[in-house]
C-alpha cells in the first residue's frame, strides 16, 4: 500500500469577466452551429435545401446575408469582449445577449423535433442567461480621491 499524501487545496484563481465573457459567446456559438450541424440530420431537411427552401424562407442571396449578419453579432462579440473598453463591453453585451433571446427562442417556431431543438434553445438560453449575468454584475472599481499639492 502507498503512504497517503497530504491534500492541499486547489488554488482557484479568479477568471476576468472578459474571459467569461468570451468562453461564453464562443459556448453559444457553438451550440448554434451543432443545432444546425445535426439538423441536417432531420429527415426532408436536405432534400428541402437541395429544393431552395430552409423553414419557410426560400435560398437566396438575401437569405445568406441576413443569416450571416444574424450570427456575426454573437461571433464578433467573442473578439470585442476581450478588446472593447469595459465602458463599452457592459451594454453591448447586455444589448446583443438580450436581442438573440427571441431570436433563439424563434428557432422553436414549426420544429417537429420538439426535443432536440428544445434542448438546443434551452442550453443556448442558458448560455445568454450567464452573459447577461456577467455583464450586468461587471465588477466596478472605486474612485480614489486624488489630492492636489
């Protein structure tokens, strides 16, 4: 048998609320990108692409753009939590993650697969929950009086 060794305490190092910030948007992005990933998975959604259709919306130009201007908020937003004044990061977190709360939750609107994509939204909702969170508890620091001599 080998001696037992002491156990001492992990140190837990505090994570910057940017960090967060970040691995949270990049967790939301990634959880919409496997969503869409094993959608095409679901039976008919191939053959309706191959058809020019995705949900209700025929495939077009202007489908693209704006499916791409929808998600490039929530993958900029990984790069401009980490380079953003903190000024600035608060409400733009707080702004976008509230703005993708209907649209994610519009995800479930005519789905048959009530079960996966419910458990897509929940988790990405759960995401936007803590980036709303972390935002909106962004530590503040106090003002030091400065006197003049």
């Amino acid at each position: 048998m080998r001696p037992r060794r002491p156990t001492t305490a992990l140190d837990e190092q505090p994570v910057p609320v940017r960090a967060k910030l970040a691995a949270a948007w990049t967790a939301f992005m990634l959880l919409y990108a496997y969503v869409d990933i094993l959608n095409f998975f679901t039976p008919g959604v191939v053959e309706d692409i191959l058809d020019g259709t995705v949900f209700e919306f025929d495939l077009s130009q202007a489908f693209s753009v704006t499916a791409l201007t929808l998600m490039a908020a929530p993958i900029l937003m990984i790069v401009l939590v980490m380079t953003l004044p903190a000024r600035v990061n608060r409400p733009a977190n707080l702004v976008v993650a509230a703005a993708y709360v209907p649209v994610t939750a519009f995800n479930l609107a005519g789905e048959s697969w009530l079960y996966f994509y419910g458990l897509g939204v929940v988790l990405e909702l759960v995401v936007l929950a803590l980036i709303l969170r972390y935002a909106w508890t962004w530590p503040r620091t106090t003002q030091v009086a400065s006197s003049v001599c």
